[in-house]
C-alpha cells in the first residue's frame, strides 16, 4: 500500500494502524483507504505509555534539495542588506521549554535558542511553534553593517522583565519555562523575547534590541500557545505588508497578556533596493522548481482556459446601452477598453450560440496556461509568486443536506472565474516557505510543512468541484453546519495540470517597465462576466420543494447565514483590480 499523502518520505508506523508522517499529518491506514488529514482536525494521536512523541520532534525537510539557482544579483545569497543592517536566518535551534498541552491540539508548544550564529551577526529574538507540526521554523539575525560609534543599530538590553513563567502553573511541560522581555535602552525597541528554564534572568548579551528608526510594528498572527489563563504566544508579522511596504518579519513570536498590544516590533528596510529579488532567469529556475500542480475533481465539468482561447471561441465584449451589439475579442484583448475602473460599463459574456457557449464554459486544459505575477513580500526578504488560473464558467453551487446532495441551480454560477495560489519563496536561499489558497473572497497561507508534494518540490492543489477554490487537502469543506451548507468538493481525479507547462510572466513591476510585457486583457477593468439576474427565492423554492419538512427548516437556516457573494455571483474583475495585486493576501 502506498501512503499517497506523504509525499515527503521519512515516516515510521506505530503498531498497526497509525503511520505518522514527516509531513506532520496523520494518516489513517485500513486496507481499503488512505486518507490524510491535517493535525488540527484530528483527534487521533498515537497512543503510547508516557510522553508521547510529538510531531515536533521531526524536523521538516522539503522533499528534494533546493536547486543551484541562476546567477544574478543578490537573490539566494544567504544574507540581505537592509540599509544599516545585514541580516541573516538561522535554522538551527537549541530547545529551551516545552510546555506538552495548551495550543492547538492541546499538545503543547516548544520554545528554542537560535545557534550556530554566524560571526558577527547578533540574535534578535527566539523561537516557538506548535507541537503538532514538524518542527519548521526561523529566525532572522542582524549585523550592524556601518557600525558608526554614536549611531549604534544594534544594542544590549538594559535588563528584563519576567513576561510569564510556568511556575505556578499546574501543566504537563518538561522542566519550567520562564518568558523574558528584553528592556531597551532609550531610542530603542525591542524585537524579540529570551526564553529560558531557570528563574534567573538571563545574560544581557544574550539578544539585541534595534534602533527605533529602524522597527516598525507588529500584529498577531497565528496561535501557537496558551495555558488557560489571559496569556498566549503568537507567530508575528509587521501591520503594513503588501508591494509597497519594506517592513520585515522577524520570525520571532510574541507573548501577550490578552488585551495587551504587542511589545515587539520588527525590522524595516531601510534600503529597499529589492537586490534581493530574483531577476528572471531565477524566477523560471524558481518556476520550474515549485509550480503547482492542481488536481480537478473527477465529476468537474468547467476546466481553465488561456485567455486567447475564450476570445477566440466566442467570448464577446458588451457595452452598457448597446446590448444589443456585443462584439468578438481580439486573442491579446487589444480592443478592450484599458484601465478606467470597474463602473458597469462594460463586461464580457459567452458566446449567443448555445452550442459554442456550451464549448466555451468547458474550458480547455489542453491549451490553458497560467500567469504569474512575481512580486516582492516583507520588504523584499521574499518573492511572492502569484499564479493566476482562468476558468471560463464557475458551476453551481452545492449544497449537503443531511447525506444528500442538490444542486442549487443557478445560483453560484458565473461567466469568468479568476481564482489563485500564491508561492512565497524566502530571498535568503530561494527555499518555497508557504504557500496562499485562495477560497473565493479569501484564503489562507499554509506552511511548506503541511503541503502534499509531487515532483519533489512542487505542492499539491486541489481545486474544487465547480467553485474552483484552493485546498491544499482533498476532501469535503462544508460551510454551514455539519449537516447542512454548501459543499466545496476537492478530489485527486485523474485530470491533472501542471502549471509549470504552460505559463507566461505578466507582471513584476520591481523588474521595471520594459522587462515585462502586460497582455493587453490584463488592463480590462470591468468584469469578465455579465451579472446574472434571477430571484434567489425562486431558485431555492425549486430546491426545497425537494426536502423532507424538517430539513426544508433547516435548509432555510443555513442559507440565510451565508455570505451574499455565495448566492448572487457575478463575473469578477480580473487579477490586477483586485486588491491583492499590490497587497498582502486575504486572510
Ligand atoms: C535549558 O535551556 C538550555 C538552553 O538555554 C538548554 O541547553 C537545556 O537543554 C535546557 N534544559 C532542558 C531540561 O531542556
Ligand atoms: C493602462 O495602465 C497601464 C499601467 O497601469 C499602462 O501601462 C497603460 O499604458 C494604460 N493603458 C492605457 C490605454 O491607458
Ligand atoms: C482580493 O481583493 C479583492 C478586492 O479587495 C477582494 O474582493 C477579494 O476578496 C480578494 N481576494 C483574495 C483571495 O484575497
Ligand atoms: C464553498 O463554496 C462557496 C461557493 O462556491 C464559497 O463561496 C465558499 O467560500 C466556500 N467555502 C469555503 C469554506 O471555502
């Protein structure tokens, strides 16, 4: 039997009927299944007598050794200057507390001392994450590259303050942890804490604090600890984020009375050149390395397109006064009108014929390719790679009712569907760190060590059933509650798209204006769809008349709590008008 959703090799089985992977999920084996969840929904947790191995006791490693990338500017180099300082990532952790419950899952957290720093270079803050993922994490150190006498960027702390410690508290951990704020001097701000197992405080040189000029502020992230009590840890990450921004996260977490803002701040930079991007040959090696391949339900019906090929098959640009006289679209989009906003002026529809129309909302894998738009992330200390997939026809939406399906007739259904996943590649050494699934008007970043693989590097995504939204697990999504709500159905079919065949570069302004040629199509602001009018009333009177009394109740209840843009779609905007194209994902 093979444990398809392990891709990443090393696992080991206890007893007979849990086999723990490297890729921090547990796999649920009988003879007739495989299937694959992710920690967090899983209650199942290997049984042994005492401590129990955690998931965090293996370190992640991608599948397949990171490629010798091109040559080119500073991308890959290991280290990047930010203006006064050159910072640098380590990897490799000395373990200082674990605390085995609290945090997601209930199993715990683990805090860790960054080692091995390299000559010259100061830590910034420690380092913690969950117990129920492998460990996978960084930190960043800093080196103070001017060193100018009077302008220090790097200093001690003054002393510390005790932020919290688990000693009076009655939980399951190895030794006690104690959790310490770095107290800066004045113009100063502190970018990390110190974690320690002993109640002294510890050694000023143990960690640096930057100068003010030089921070800019964080927010909570994701959750990584908390005992029961007003007191939790989390990842970080800097307010301002998207192409603009030059703050840099620091990969340090941050501890916090509830209420509280946070203490920490991290770095900016200062220099923002974007040297450490990686210029085009790289972002092809990069490309080639990690392009996704999505997996399409085996009872999908709409498949991508390219953009030509909707054009060429039909596709036709109306204008709001003259429905009338809707015209055909040059391959390239060149006559449709260029930038303006999305006013209602104008949008596109399938063809009138009903046969070429039917062609149309199928799509065409075979010819389908992807865009990407390459884009600098936290100040440049990532490239984020956006992959943009075009889908001429969004299908119906679906609802579970009890052990039932309906479809919902035409309400979720569209003209134009842009959906997108997001490659976030550190600049330090061109490693792919997470990757962003975009689900409808959301989505969520997932860490490297909680993706499939296939190919070695290149993650796996499963694309939903008429919906197209991204999930990084097949399965069933229902949004509603268990037993009622509107299916997202992922599945690995056997219709499969590597998107590493066929894409084209159609944005990546930091590279400047004449290296990168924008598709004419890519400026159309209006919408790629008509907006549909029919009476939802209607369209849902049709599916309960289907139901049994008590679910016609309870059908009711669920639809009334979804969000508008599930019951009355219209064709989106394309890539560039929505606010991700220069902001930070969606969360
Ligand atoms: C206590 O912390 C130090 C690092 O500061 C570490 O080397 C040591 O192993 C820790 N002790 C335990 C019991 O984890
Ligand atoms: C639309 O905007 C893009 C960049 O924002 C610009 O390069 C292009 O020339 C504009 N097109 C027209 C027709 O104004
Ligand atoms: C992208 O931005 C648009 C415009 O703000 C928003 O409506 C949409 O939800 C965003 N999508 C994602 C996946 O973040
Ligand atoms: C499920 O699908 C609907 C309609 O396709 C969508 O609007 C919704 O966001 C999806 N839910 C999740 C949790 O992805």
């Amino acid at each position: 039997m093979t444990v398809r959703c392990c891709s990443p090799v090393f696992f080991f089985t206890t007893f007979f009927i849990l086999t723990f992977c490297n890729c921090s999920r547990l796999c649920v084996l009988d003879s007739a299944f495989v299937s694959c969840r992710n920690p967090s929904f899983s209650p199942l947790i290997t049984s042994k007598k005492g401590n129990k191995p955690l998931p965090v006791e293996t370190t992640f490693k991608i599948p397949a050794p990171v490629p010798k990338w091109p040559q080119g500017n500073g991308f890959a180099s290991g280290a990047i200057d930010l203006g006064e300082l050159k910072v640098s990532r380590i990897t490799t952790f000395n373990k200082v507390w674990t605390a085995r419950e609290g945090g997601p899952n209930n199993l715990g957290a683990t805090f860790y001392e960054p080692i091995s720093i390299p000559e010259g270079f100061s830590v910034l803050g420690y380092y913690s994450q969950p117990n129920n993922q492998a460990l996978y994490g960084w930190v960043m150190v800093a080196k103070d590259v001017r060193n100018d006498q009077f302008r220090q960027a790097l200093a001690l702390p003054t002393d510390y303050t005790l932020v919290w410690s688990s000693d009076s508290q009655k939980i399951k951990q190895d030794g006690i942890g104690y959790i310490w704020l770095p107290v800066p001097s004045n113009g100063y701000k502190a970018v990390g804490h110190v974690v320690t197992n002993s109640s002294e405080k510890p050694s000023l040189d143990k960690i640096r604090c930057v100068r003010s000029d030089l921070t800019v502020d964080i927010e909570t992230d994701n959750w990584i600890w908390g005992p029961k009590s007003r007191f939790n840890v989390y990842s970080s990450r800097p307010v301002v984020r998207g192409i603009q921004a030059s703050s840099v996260a620091t990969g340090t977490f941050v501890a916090k009375k509830d209420g509280d803002a946070p203490s920490l701040s991290c770095l900016k930079n200062m220099k923002n050149d974007l040297s450490s991007m990686p210029n085009l040959d790289q972002i092809q090696a990069l490309f080639k390395a990690y392009s996704p391949v999505v997996y399409f339900h085996p009872k999908e019906e709409y498949f991508p397109s390219s953009v030509s090929w909707f054009f060429q098959n039909g596709g036709l640009l109306y204008t709001k006064g003259q429905e009338s006289k809707p015209v055909e679209i040059e391959p390239t989009g060149s006559n449709l009108p260029q930038n303006g906003s999305d006013d209602g002026a104008y949008w596109l529809d399938l063809p009138t014929d009903k046969t070429a129309s039917e062609k149309v909302k199928k799509g065409d894998l075979a010819d389908a390719g992807v865009y990407l738009h390459v884009k600098p992330a936290l100040g440049g200390t990532f490239t984020d790679i956006a992959v943009w997939i075009f889908y001429p026809f969004n299908g119906a939406a679906r609802a579970k009712i009890e052990f039932v399906t309906v479809s919902l007739g035409r309400i979720g259904e569209h003209v134009g569907d842009w959906e997108h996943v997001t490659l976030r590649i550190s600049n330090f050494d061109g490693e792919l760190k997470s990757v962003y699934f975009s689900q409808h008007n959301k989505g969520s970043w997932v860490s490297v060590s909680n993706l499939e693989f296939e190919k070695d590097n290149k993650p796996v995504v499963y694309a939903s059933l008429h919906g197209h939204a991204a999930y990084p697990q097949a399965g069933l999504v229902v949004q509603g509650t268990a037993s009622i709500g509107i299916r997202n159905d992922t599945s690995r079919g056997n219709v499969v798209m590597d998107t590493g065949s066929r894409y084209l570069v159609v944005g990546a302004e930091y590279l400047g204006a004449s290296k990168i040629v924008e598709p004419p199509w890519l400026n159309y602001a209006r919408k790629w769809g008509p907006k549909i009018t029919y009476n939802i009333n209607d369209e849902l009177s049709r599916v309960k008349k289907l139901l049994p009394g008590m679910l016609k109740t309870k059908f009711d209840g669920v639809i009334k709590s979804l969000p508008p843009e599930v019951l009355g779609e219209q064709g989106p905007t394309g890539p560039k008008w929505k606010d991700n194209w220069s902001g930070d994902e969606r969360v």
